[in-house]
C-alpha cells in the first residue's frame, strides 16, 4: 500500500477522462447555490498539471459559481515515506505529465527526486489551506496552486509550517493570525473533515472536480480533463458562462 500511495505523489490518476456521473449528497449542503467542489491533493503531479485548468475555469464563471478547493488526504503522515522510494518511476512519468498538462517541473524538484531523500505528506498543505479558507475566502484556487508551484517548480517542503507564513502574507493574511490558527486543532479538525467526505464521495484518484447544485451532485471530471471538455459539460447541464 505504501508504494502506492509514493506513486501516487505523480501519477494519482493515470486515465485522462472526463466524465458526468450523478451523486447525491444532502449532507454538505442544502440550499440551491450552484456550486464547484475541486478534490485535489498538494502532492499530486496532475493535479498541478490541472491547476491552470481549474484557474482559467475560475475566471471564465466568476460570478456563475464559486471553487471550493477541497483537500483529499493521499498521503497521510503515517504512510510517508522518503521520497527516494519511488523517484525513479516518478522522473520518467514527468515527461509524460509535461506533454499532457503543458505544465513543467522545476529542477530543483528533480534534484530532490534524485537525491531521495525528503519525506513528503499531505497534512500540513492541507491545513495550510483550510486556514487560508477562513481568513481570505475565494482564494482557494490560487493558494492552492501556489502550494503546488513551491514544491514542483522551486522544490520547497511543504511540510514545513515556515514555508507558509510568507506565502499567507502574499496573500495578504495577517501571519500572526496565521501561526495561531496553525497551533489550533478546530483546523486540523477540519482538514480530516474533508478528507472523510472525499472517502464519502468515493473520490479515489485526483484531481475530480464536482458541481453542487442544492442537493444534486454531478461529478465533472476525474484525472486530468481540459477546460474545453468541463465547459462542455457544463453546457449539458445548463451552467453557461456569461
């Protein structure tokens, strides 16, 4: 199971599809807001391929529905591993991943996969960004992708709290509210809040992305989808961008 979950830091979804499938779930919501749920995880590759994906579908239906970034818990700290483990099936998906998504890896992120050796897991991004939900609500989508841009491109460890304190400020969080809610365990509470309804969701690769409208959910996409196709199913379902 572990070598699964190290593999997955990469590959998390190896299937390029879209599809639509109707869920329900009247537990998280139960008003008519039309809105968009993104399942990803900090460590996932394609899910950093997909950032400009869920960016450009921010700005095309602003004002249509919101993005709520929700994090998915794919590797927890109790599975980490060195990430040497897997960085050779890992540096030949990259190529793969870069021609697909359009994105690139950084080489100080490839260094780090050569020398093997940090340890790497979800939980400190994840309640990086449950902290930045509460104190700038709406920029989930961009910290979430700044989280990913720090380790994929710069190499940075985002396991470090020390990485998050000037990212909060570039985003105009006060940091010393920003380190007390990192001490403060209702926000881990609420990062493993998320992680459960992921399970719940039956989400089991990322990135997917899901509409909520009142009770219905549709899933809109899972692994790496164009913006082209989203939108495309959107249509389908009568969400049109203005």
């Amino acid at each position: 199971m572990k070598t699964v979950y190290l593999a997955s830091i990469v590959l998390c979804i190896l299937s390029l599809t879209s599809s639509t499938n109707l869920v329900t779930n009247k537990e998280m919501n139960k008003d008519s807001t039309v809105k968009v749920v993104y399942v990803y995880d900090a460590l996932c590759g394609w899910c950093y391929g997909f950032g400009p994906v869920i960016q450009q579908l921010e700005q095309k239906y602003k004002g249509i529905f919101q993005i709520d970034v929700i994090s998915g818990g794919m590797v927890p700290k109790a599975q980490a591993q060195p990430i040497g483990f897997m960085s050779g099936y890992i540096l030949n998906t990259i190529p793969r991943l870069e021609r697909t998504t359009g994105v690139r890896f950084g080489q100080p992120y490839i260094q780090l996969l050569q020398e093997g050796k940090m340890v790497l897991y979800s939980d400190p991004a994840a309640l990086a960004l449950t902290i930045l939900k509460t104190m700038a609500p709406g920029k989930d989508v961009a910290f979430s992708h700044a989280i990913q841009h720090a380790m994929f491109v710069e190499g940075k460890d985002i396991t470090k709290e020390e990485l998050y304190i000037p990212m909060a400020a570039s985003f105009g969080l006060d940091t010393v509210e920003f380190k007390r809610r990192w001490q403060d365990p209702s926000y881990t509470t609420a990062y493993l809040k998320e992680y459960a309804w992921v399970k719940q969701m039956r989400v089991n690769g990322f990135p997917q992305v899901f509409l909520q409208q009142g009770d219905r959910w549709t899933k809109l996409s899972e692994g790496y989808t164009t913006a082209a196709a989203i939108e495309s199913t959107l249509t389908k379902l009568g969400v049109h961008a203005k």
